[in-house]
C-alpha cells in the first residue's frame, strides 16, 4: 500500500566541498502523499528547501489510511493529503495523537460524466459514483442535494451517508470506492464525485469539464499537514511548511497541477 514516489535529498549548500559534517547536520523530513498536485507540490517545496539545509524525502501512498497509521507510528513526520474534517472523524475512530500543523491547498469537488451533458440528464436508476469514507462521502452527498439529485435528512452536513437521503426520486443507487479510485469508475456511472488533482494525474478526461462544482470558499476542506500533537510547533516542521506557502515555484506548479484551472482549487493560506 506504500511506495517509495521521490526520494530527494535537499541539502544546504552543496558543493565538491562539503564535509560529511555538515551534510549528516542538515534537518530532515519525510513526507507522506498521495499522487498528482499534493505530490508535485511538496516536491517543488522539498527542492526550494535546499538553502534552508533541510533534508526530504517524499513518499507516495495509494490509499487514505495509512498515511495517519505512519505519522502516528512515527514512520513519517508529515502527511498531506487529508483536510480537517477528514483529520477529526480519523482521531475520533482510531484514536491517532494527531493535529495540524498548517494549511494547504483546497482542493474543490466536482460531479462529472462521461454519459451525461447535464445533471437533468441522469436517468431513472442512474448509477453514482461517491466517496466511501464518512466525511467526502457527505461532502459528494452535499454537492448532490445542491444540484437537486437528492435530499438528505436536516442538518446531517459533511457527516451525512447515504443513510441519511430521504428523497431520491430518480431512485439512483450508489458505488462506493475510496476517494483516489473515483477517477478509475467515472466511465461507468452516469455521475460520480470526482476530485481534480486525481483526474489530472490520470490523465483520463477533461478535470474543467465538472457538471457542478463545490465552493471554494469553504476552507474546512482545505488540505492540512499533518504532524503528530506534539510536534505541530517543531522549528523545522514550520520552517518547511513557510517555505512551501511562501514559494512562487509552488503556487505555479499547483496551478499547473490543477489544469490551469482557478475554478478548480484554492491557496488557503493565501485565500486565493
């Protein structure tokens, strides 16, 4: 479930020169992703990290679990990938000494088809690709009832399951596959859930063709690294996650990563 994606090691000033005193003194970091723009980000940063001597390696993982089971264990100090409502149901049910350490990129959620045209066009019956974990399920859930699919019981939000609809009039039934894999199922539903940086590093259809799309402003859904409790104010945790708001050279590879699209993603952080 987990594979080495980069290994880069970012060392301060590197040259014929260097001791082998100065380079086993750099500061270290690895940092746990998942494929496409969270990656791509992260590894521009990990090289920008170079002049503050701080050492990288950036490790891909396929799924939505592991990546809080290795910074719980210590295996890696930082995962990226997850926001905070997502963070939080993750203590809750296993009981992960994690939290925050800063704030990322927001991804935005779309609804798309590889059927359909329009969402009127979702037949009787129709097949929907969502999220299987309980807080992006209730986000794709939310982003159904606003496109008018469906209706979930009062006040439910981003915690609702598919438990939680009471009026389905085109009787849809619903597949559910973690979040990473909804790109892979978009050809055989009339309607999935999909999230752009996926369908980017795919390559498998057009990630600006959404039918509907959620707000960017809702910054809960904003992408967080995420550390162990007691190292949210780890000198070097904070020094990475600086460079990485601070840096040009992210803010146009996320830009890139995301299609070229500003419908598509927001920097937190910054707001935009």
């Amino acid at each position: 479930m987990l594979k080495r994606f980069k290994h880069v090691i970012v060392a301060a000033a590197v040259a014929l020169s260097i001791v082998p005193s100065m380079v086993s003194a750099a500061d270290k970091l690895r940092i746990g992703v998942v494929p496409g723009a969270y990656a791509d980000s992260i590894t521009v940063a990990a090289k920008e990290a170079k002049a503050s001597g701080i050492e990288v390696e950036v490790i891909e993982f396929t799924d939505w679990t592991t990546p809080n089971v290795a910074v719980n264990n210590g295996d890696i100090d930082i995962n990226y990938f997850q926001h905070q409502p997502f963070l939080d149901n993750a203590i809750k049910q296993q009981g992960y000494e994690l939290a925050s350490a800063g704030t990322g990129i927001l991804a935005n959620v779309g609804l798309y088809s590889l059927k359909h045209k329009a969402v009127d066009a979702v037949p009787q019956n129709g097949k929907v690709g969502i999220a299987s974990d309980p807080v992006n399920q209730g986000r794709g859930l939310l982003l159904l009832q606003k496109v008018g699919l469906i209706k979930l019981k009062p006040d439910v939000g981003y915690l609702g399951t598919i438990n939680d609809i009471v009026e389905n009039p085109k009787k849809l039934s619903f597949v559910e596959v973690e979040g990473p894999q909804l790109v892979r199922i978009t050809g055989d539903v009339d309607i999935a859930q999909g999230y752009p940086h996926f369908i980017v590093a795919a390559k498998a259809f057009d990630p600006s063709s959404g039918l509907a799309y959620s707000g960017i402003e809702d910054k809960q859904f904003s992408i967080q690294f995420v550390v162990k409790k007691d190292r949210v104010q780890d000198p070097v945790v904070q020094k990475f996650i600086a460079i990485y708001q601070n840096s040009e050279a992210v803010k146009a590879e996320t830009h890139r990563a995301f299609s070229n699209d500003d419908r598509l993603y927001t920097l937190a952080w910054r707001g935009q």
